[in-house]
C-alpha cells in the first residue's frame, strides 16, 4: 500500500507530534518526581472523603497518595486521554472535511490512488498520532520506581494500549462525520461532546447511581475509568475499543466512497 499521504499528512502534524510529545514527557515527569513530596500527605485523601462527587470529577479513585491513586488523579483518568483527543479528534475532524472546505481534497483525490486507499492512509495516519503522548506517559511511569512510584509494568502496558485505542476511535468518529457532513465545524463539536459525556459517565458512575448502571456504554470507561492502572485492560473492554474503531472506520470507508468532493 501506498504511504504518501499518510507521510505527507504526519509531516504537516509533526510540530503537534513533537511539541505535544515533548510537553507530556515533561509534564509525566514532574508528576512523577513530585510523588515522594506527597505520598504521606494524609490531609489530600481526608479532603477527597470530603467532595467524594468532585473527586470522581477529577478522576480520583481509592487513596489519593497511593501510586496508582496518584498517576489516576494526574494523569491517566483525565490529562493524558484529554491531550490524545486534541490531536485525534483535530486530525480527524480536519484531514477530510477540513481539506474539503479549504478545495484541498480534490487535488488529493485526483491522485492515482481509490478513494478507499485515501481514506485508509488518513486513518493510518490518524493511529500514528494517538500513539506518542501515552507512550512517554508509559516511559516516565515505568521511570517511577525511582522516586518510589511503583506500579507493575503489565496493566501500565494495558492501559497505554487502550488511551491509544480510545484515542483512534474518538478521532474516527470525527473522520466518519467529516466524510458524512462535510463540515469540519460539525464533525469537531460532535466528537468534542461525545467525549465529554464519555468522561462524564466515567467519572461519577461510582458516586451517582443512575450513571453507574451505563457506565459500560461509556468508551472513556473502558479505557480508563476502571482504575486500568492498577488493574490492567480488561479482554471484554479491549474487544470493544477494537470492534469500535473497526466499526467507524468501514463506516468512514463508505461514507467518503459516496462523499460528494469539491
């Protein structure tokens, strides 16, 4: 298969890629070497007790000075999965309709590639970008040990896999409604709410009961609103990330097969 556009594409993100990038390492470092200054800190776990509803907001589960509470509240339940979506959720929303209102994608598809092979190549393109901030997020945790932060390396793996995975998808569901509306404006508020109301889900399912009985529709839960940190992904919720992306992407196939270009 051809990579030109998937290169072409990644060359005009590549200031995003490195400058997100370099920005998460620095950041999931910090957080990482300031665990030692807080970990015996009881007053951060009583203030939790206190706002059990803001803390769930926050993505603070079990003890707030534990190493796995603390990569949570900092990390994983919010920021990361947060920065992975501006990039995904951007990329998809733009990469076709963006191109589209700016008459760019006509010239793109007048090249001698199917119309399938382009739309692939931006979804290539599109994994490519979900994967750079958890994987420095990973690095640094498993850096942790030092400043003794210590986290077993198996579910860290896992839910680096799924903030990938969930990060693709989210971004796919913007390049499916990009191909269907043509309208980048559109495709970017959708997929912005969707995620919104995911993490919503997520995070007070333990303290609201009603939330709590769907919180298995929420992406973002099966991502990263188990506590994946201390647990790892679970198969069920790792098939369903898998089965979505698969899902939006042949949709994003057909949609952009009939799209009308200009």
């Amino acid at each position: 298969m051809s990579t030109d556009i998937i290169r072409l594409d990644l060359r005009m993100r590549r200031r995003g890629l490195w400058g997100y990038g370099l920005g998460m390492a620095v950041y999931a470092g910090l957080i990482v070497a300031l665990y030692p200054n807080f970990k015996n800190d009881t007053s951060m776990d009583a203030l939790a007790r206190g706002n059990t509803t803001m803390a769930a907001l926050f993505g603070i589960s079990g003890s707030l000075t534990s190493p796995a509470g603390w990569m949570n509240a900092n990390l994983y339940a919010n920021f990361v999965p947060l920065v992975v979506l501006l990039m995904t959720i951007g990329y998809g929303a733009s990469c076709v309709a963006g191109q589209d209102e700016d008459a760019q994608l006509g010239l793109v598809a007048a090249l001698p590639l199917s119309r399938r092979s382009l739309v692939t190549q931006k979804a290539a393109a599109l994994a490519v970008l979900a994967v750079p901030v958890p994987l420095v997020t990973l690095l640094a945790a498993l850096l942790g040990r030092r400043f003794d932060l210590t986290l077993p390396a198996w579910p860290l793996l896992g839910v680096t896999v799924a903030t990938m995975l969930f990060g693709l998808d989210l971004g796919l569901v913007a390049l499916l409604l990009g191909c269907l509306t043509g309208s980048r404006a559109l495709a970017l508020a959708v997929s912005a709410s969707i995620a919104a109301l995911g993490y919503l889900i997520s995070s007070l399912a333990p303290v609201i009961g009603w939330i709590h009985m769907v919180r298995d529709a929420s992406p973002f839960y099966w991502a990263v609103g188990n506590d994946q940190v201390s647990h790892g992904l679970e198969p069920a919720h790792a098939l369903a990330l898998l089965l979505l992306g698969a899902a939006l992407f042949a949709g994003s196939v057909r949609a952009f097969e009939r799209m009308d270009i200009q």
